[in-house]
C-alpha cells in the first residue's frame, strides 16, 4: 500500500490532527524554524507515519462499532416491532371477548323471561316458533340453535324419541329436565327453548359451539 493510500485511510483524532496543523502553520508563516518551537512541540506522528496495521485495527474496530450499532438499532425496531402487533392482538381479543359477554348477557337475559311472556296457544306454526326462538336466543346465535332443532325435533314442540324418550324441540333427555325453568314443559315451546339454550351455553358455551359440536358428533 503507498503512503498516500495511507494517509486517505487512516483515522486520527481531532485533538491530534489540529495540533499538527497548528505546528506547521507557525513554521510556514515565519519561514525559519524555531528552537524551542520544535523542543516544546508535541511529539504527534504525520498521518503518513501510522503503522499500518495500526490503521487496519482502527478501522476494523469502526466498522465493528458501526455493526454493533445498526444491531441495537434493528433490535429495538424489532422489539417495537413485537409490542405494536401484541397489542393489537389484545385489542381484537378484548373486542371480540366483549362482544361475546354482550351476547351471552342478552341470552340470559331473555333466558330469564317468564313462560308467560309468551301467549300459550293450543298449537303453533312453524313460523311462531322461530320468531318465538329469534326472540330467546337473540340473532346473533339463532341459526345454529335453529340448525340444532331442525336435526333435532323438526321443530316438534311434541316430538317424543321412541327410543330414549328424548322430548320436545332441543330434545331434553329425560323431558322432565325443562321443569327447572317451568312446569309446562311438555306443551310450552317456550319454556323448551329456554331451557335448550341454557343447556347449550352451560355445557358448550353457546348455542353455535353446541352446533359445531352436532356436526361433528350427529348429538350434542
């Protein structure tokens, strides 16, 4: 490598390369150099005159500095990166818990409604008994309580299963389980579909949980 490769390479300190400057400055002006000048000046080596394996290791100690650096850098991105997404994560689940506390307090709520709420007639059409389900349920779980009393009942409020003794729409197993919500249990499609979606949300968590299980198992 020459020397004036050398000089373009190497890194000093500033303190270094000023007192140098300075030096030749007062030389170069007075044309004469001066005794005690040179006896008190400091003994700082031209930049051409740094070993060069002493240049190598500095510049490989600045590049390992500069990676260094940028690692720190990228990791902290990537810290901020993490935090960001967790808590965006926890925002939708939060939403999505909240909705679902929000349903199930609905259908409790409608779960609660007396039997008597509901005009007790000598038959019912089909029609009447989904809109009297849509209104226990709520919208936002009625079709797959509506899927499980098709498969389970076609909508027979007094459907009786030959083999079992399984009762009424959601099928209560034995019917007499639907006397905790009231005693006309047999010929009340209401307090049936109270009653099936209490059961649903207890054991499976929802009447569409119950559904998804159906599917899996024909019973639930």
């Amino acid at each position: 490598m020459s020397r004036m490769s050398v000089r373009g390479l190497a890194v000093v300190s500033a303190t270094a390369v000023t007192a140098v400057g300075s030096v030749a400055g007062v030389a170069s002006a007075s044309g004469t150099q001066n005794d005690d000048a040179q006896a008190t000046a400091p003994d700082t080596p031209l930049l051409a005159d740094i070993p060069v394996g002493h240049q190598a290791r500095v510049q490989t100690a600045s590049l390992t500095h500069q990676a260094d650096t940028m690692a720190v850098l990228a990791d902290a991105s990537a810290r901020k990166d993490a935090e960001q997404a967790a808590r965006v994560a926890a925002a939708r689940t939060a939403e999505a818990r909240m909705a679902d506390a929000r349903e199930r307090a609905e259908a409790k709520a409608a779960a609660g409604d007396s039997s008597a709420s509901f005009p007790v007639r000598s038959s019912y059409t089909l029609a009447q008994l989904k809109a009297m389900a849509a209104q226990i349920v709520g919208t936002g779980q009625f079709q797959c309580f509506s899927n499980i009393v098709d498969h389970e009942s076609t909508w027979n409020y007094l459907a009786v299963n030959p083999s079992s003794g399984a009762y009424g729409l959601v099928q209560a197993l034995p019917g007499s389980k639907m006397a905790s919500v009231a005693a006309d249990w047999q010929t009340n499609p209401a307090t049936q579909i109270k009653w099936g979606l209490n059961y649903m949300n207890t054991t499976y968590g929802s009447p569409c949980q119950a559904w998804a299980f159906w599917q899996v198992h024909h019973a639930y």
